[in-house]
C-alpha cells in the first residue's frame, strides 16, 4: 500500500511537471524499489521485429546505465514477448520465465546477455495499458530469486498510473516540438512585415466567452473532454461545442496549437520551464483579465 500511494503520488506530480526528461526518473525509481529490481527499460512491442527506441534506467533514477549498443539492440528486436502479447491480447503483467517457459527464458539470448552485462537473471515485462501509439512496455530486470506474486500484483495496480505518465511524457515532447515550430514561424514572419501591426487590430481569440476561457485552461492542463465536463458539470456534449468554437476562433485544428496559440496571444499563461512564446504584452493583459473573469 505503501509503494502504491507513493507512486499515485508522483503520478499526480507528473501531471505539473513541464520537463519531460524529468517525468520518469523519480516513477522510475520508485517502480525498481517496489518490486526489487535493478534496470529498467520502456521499448516499443511490435510483432514485425522493428521494435523501437529503447530508454533504460537504473535502480537510482540514472538513464543508460551500463547499457551498451549491443544490448540495446537485443531488447529492441526481441519479440517472443510482443508475440505473446498481440496474439493473446492480454495485458496482465508477467514474468518472463512465465511468457517463455523457465528453461526456454534462461537458454534465451535475451537472457544470457541480461546476466552476462548486468549480472540480472529474471524479467519483468510490464505492459503499458490503452496507450494510444504502438504499443509500449517496461521490462524490470533483478537478479536472485524470482518476482514474487505480490510484485506481479503490484505492477498491475500500477498500470494505469504509468500509462498516464507516459502519455504525459509524450505530450510534453509534442508540445514543445510544436512550439518551437511556431516560435520559428512567428520569427520568420516578424523578418517578413514591412509595417507594425495596428494597434486597433483584434487580437485572435479576443471574442472567446468566459466560459470557452475556462475549458481553454484546463484544455491546457491535458484534461479530457469527459474530465472537464465532470468538473464544470456540463455534458461532452457540451464541452465538445466550446472546444470546436475555440479551435474556430482561434483558427486550429488540434488541441496542442490550439494551447500553443492561446499563450502566444497571452489568453492562458504559459506552463513554468516551458517556451515563451511571442505574442503582445496588451494581449496577455487582456487573456489574463479575461481568464479571472472566468
């Protein structure tokens, strides 16, 4: 109960972390500890053999450690476990040796690369739940004896909790990807005017209703359509109007540029650590105003 409520708690945490390099190093930490183990990595789990980019950690929260190329590319082309997975259509965490079969896991390549560079002897496998990408997973390496039911049930009370970090981590990075982009399109655009905006000109977003502000902030606080319904006690129904209006007023498509373009123009504050966007300062002025009206 103990591991658990801790682990609620950073997830929680994560949830007003702008940082995405620094959302899983504390989880990760706190995962090995809870089920005593000492490596973990988070891989893609395909059937094709192409896996995908492989991020490990140690017992301490450090990435990469002790992980050469070799290994790397052995857990990333490793399907037995992806196979297992697809076919099944289960999501239950299990071992290895459970997957595979005791003797066919301990004669594996897998393994015997595991023991032989990090001196580990059992696996982990920890799918990722409802992840809306390819499918993702932890392997937990220890060595010793084996992973005990109390840690298999644990991983499965956790399950979401990392699924909603990672979909954070992955947001976080889209996000800042995206702003960057916009940041470079306003510089290129301020390079190209050849007179200064009039000061009477509207600013995008100006007419948003006080109610459409309040579903624009906790659009940028990642919270679903269903979540900001519960909280405001209105229909998805609802919430789907204001969100479609303000992606009409603001001139976007997606709710990432609809966000971007929101604190470029000052109507929501931009997240601590995050970008700075361009945008006016009687523009930010007027979000801000307009926002405590909300």
């Amino acid at each position: 109960m103990r591991h658990y409520q801790r682990m609620l708690d950073l997830a929680i945490e994560a949830l007003r972390e702008p940082d995405p390099g620094r959302l899983w190093p504390p989880v990760v930490s706190e995962l090995l500890n809870a089920c005593g183990g000492e490596f973990l990595f988070l891989t893609r789990a395909e059937r094709t053999g192409g896996g995908g980019p492989v991020r490990s950690w140690a017992a301490d929260g450090a990435a990469g450690h002790r992980l050469d190329d070799h290994l790397r590319e052995r857990i990333r082309l490793s399907c037995p476990f992806a196979d297992h997975y697809a076919a099944s259509g289960d999501r239950a965490p299990r071992t290895a040796a459970d997957i595979l079969g005791e003797r066919e896991w301990h004669d594996s390549e897998t393994a015997r690369l595991l023991r032989n560079r990090l001196g580990t002897d059992h696996l982990l496998v920890l799918p990722l739940p409802e992840t809306s990408g390819p499918r993702r997973c932890f392997l937990i390496c220890r060595s010793g004896a084996d992973f005990t039911d109390a840690h298999l049930a644990y991983a499965r009370r956790i399950q979401p909790l990392l699924a909603s970090v990672d979909e954070q981590a992955e947001l976080l990075s889209r996000w800042r990807a995206a702003a960057a982009s916009e940041e470079r399109a306003a510089a290129s655009a301020a390079e190209d005017r050849t007179a200064p905006q009039g000061a009477d000109e509207p600013v995008p977003g100006g007419d948003l209703t006080p109610r459409e502000l309040t579903v624009l902030g906790l659009l940028a606080d990642a919270l679903t359509a269903a979540v900001i319904g519960r909280r405001l006690g209105i229909s998805v129904h609802t919430v789907q109007k204001h969100i479609q209006s303000i992606y009409r007023k603001l001139g976007t498509r997606d709710r990432v540029t609809t966000v971007l373009r929101a604190q470029t123009y000052g109507l929501i504050p931009a997240p601590a650590g995050a970008p700075e966007a361009g945008g006016t300062a009687g523009a930010g002025a007027a979000g801000r105003h307009r926002i405590d009206r909300a």
